[in-house]
C-alpha cells in the first residue's frame, strides 16, 4: 500500500470464521506481513474448536457472533467495526492475502467504493469444488441477465470496500448468500467499483469446507428471485401480468368470437375465466408501478445515506 494511504486512511480487515482451527493463524500472519498497518478482526462464529484461541495467539482481534451464518457475521461486523477501508477475506486460507496492498491501492488512487477480487485458481489443481466453478458461472450470467450488469465472480468472499459502501449496505442475508447481496447493492446503488484477479487456492490439508454446494446454491436462487422482485418489481409483475394476460386472451378469444358471431355467450364460465384473468394482470401491472415508485424513493433515500459519508481519497 503507497505511503500516502497508509498515513490518511485506517484499514479494517475483517475475517469470518468457523472452525478455521487449521488456517487461522497463517491467515492472520498473511494478512499483517502485507498489511502491518492494518487492524485485523477474526469474527469467531461460534466455533466449536479452537479457532478464537489461535487467532489471538496471531495477533488478531477476536470478536464473536453466535448467531451462524456468514452474513451474521459481516452484519455485525460491517455495524460495529469503525474504519475508512474494509477488507473482507475468508479465514480458510483460499484467498491470497498478498494482494490486499494491491486493491486497496486501486480503491484509493480510482475513487472506487468496492474492488472485487476474482478468484483465479491454480491452473494445475482447481481449489473449486466439483460444479462450484460451473454454478458460480451460472450465476455471474443470471445477474447479468437480470440486472443488466457484467460481474465475473458475484460468490467471491474476497473484497476491499469503502466506510460509505459498508456503512450504507443493509447486510440483511444470513448465510453464504451475503456476496450476492453485497453484489446486487453495487449495481442497485452504482456505485464505482472493478474487478482484480487474485490468487485462488486449496485449503489446508485437514481442513473441510462449510459450503453445502445444493443447500446454499438454492438460497442463492431464491436470494436473487427475492432481490428481482425488490430491485425490479416493474418487471417482475409486468412478466406476471403478461402471464395471465396471455392466457385470458387465449381463453377470451373463441368466447368472443362467439358472442360476435351468433350474438351469445354459451360458455359463461370460460367468459368468467377469461375476464378474472385479465383483472390478475391488470392488478400485478398496477402493483409492479406502484412498487416501482416506492423503489425509486428508496433508492433516493439510499443514495443519501450513502453521499453522507466521505470518499476515500487521497489528498
């Protein structure tokens, strides 16, 4: 990290954990030799070995969350923890801990608020889980899709954020889904960011992840349907009103043609059908504006607790 931010800017490094016995000390002691500067937080989350112990004895700042989940963790620690640049960085010893001069450089010198680290594993031996490379990849597409925004690692634990983006963020997620929230804010919020390529690699031998590869891919999901709907609820219930639209027209069509052809209405509940249909989309059309104002307002409001903290910049 240059001199400059060194001198005018306080660097937080928070660090989750759980059950990181294994890993924690080289974590932390990689973390003080590229950042010696730095105020290291290792956020015990009710480990059940001894990852509190460890991470003392290296020199870290040991706080706990009881409440399990990762996104427990970064709440509480993003809510109580006072600096002007926070890294996160998992405490299993995968992410290359060199790199934070590095990103911290390019948030200060860029004006940026969020540098994302993209994980690039080792070329001879992937530090992905089996399918992990390939759903990560499913889902930077996914919010492409959805939010009109390219991202090439939205599951990255690896970031160097600003005190405004941090202390603007709602942190509501509970578990691995915290980097898609944190993800989805950047791009609601537009915040000037970028990606940098860092290191990737296996954990330690002995050491077994706590990603439940089925379990958090499907939080995931609904995490994204949950924030398309808050984020984009004009689309969302503009394509529900399109659905049954569709559908009413289908089953309106030949009553109709009837009507106007012999003058009757023979089939008067697929008429009912037909017109309750068109009344659903007609309301999830109404609904979707109405939601898409109060958005715009939260957005507002969003953008004004976030512009009421200073940049980081060197002066």
């Amino acid at each position: 990290m240059t001199s400059e931010a060194k001198a005018e800017h306080s660097v937080a490094v928070i660090v989750p954990c759980y059950n990181e016995e294994l890993a924690v000390a080289k974590v932390v002691a990689d973390i003080r030799a590229a950042l010696p500067d730095a105020a290291v937080y290792v956020y015990d989350n009710n480990s059940s070995d001894a990852t509190a112990e460890v991470a003392r004895q290296a020199g870290a700042i040991v706080r706990s969350e009881p409440d399990r989940g990762k996104g427990n963790v970064v709440r509480r620690a993003f809510a109580d923890v006072e600096a002007d640049i926070y890294v996160l960085i998992d405490g299993d010893d995968t992410y290359d801990a060199s790199a934070m001069p590095s990103m911290i450089d390019t948030l200060v010198s860029e004006h940026l608020d969020h540098v994302l680290g993209v994980r690039t594993p080792d070329t001879i031996s992937s530090a992905y889980r089996p399918g992990h490379e390939t759903g990560n990849k499913m889902f930077n597409k996914t919010v492409k899709l959805l939010f009109g925004e390219p991202v090439a690692d939205m599951l990255s634990g690896y970031r160097v954020m600003s005190r405004r983006f941090v202390k603007s963020f709602p942190a509501l997620s509970r578990e691995f889904e915290i980097e898609t929230e944190m993800t989805i804010h950047c791009m609601s919020l537009r915040v000037p960011r970028t990606e940098v390529p860092v290191g990737f690699r296996d954990r330690p031998p002995g050491s077994e992840s706590k990603l439940r590869t089925y379990h958090d891919g499907i939080r995931i999901l609904r995490l994204l349907g949950t924030l398309l709907q808050y984020e984009r609820p004009l689309l969302s219930y503009g394509l529900i009103a399109a659905f049954f639209a569709i559908l009413g027209i289908a089953f309106g069509i030949p009553v109709l043609w009837e009507y106007v052809t012999t003058g009757f209405v023979p089939r008067l509940p697929t008429a009912v059908l037909a017109s309750s249909l068109i009344i659903i989309a007609m309301l999830s059309l109404v609904v979707g504006l109405v939601l898409n104002v109060l958005i715009m307002t939260r957005n507002e409001s969003s953008r004004l607790a976030y512009l009421s903290y200073p940049p980081v910049s060197l002066k």
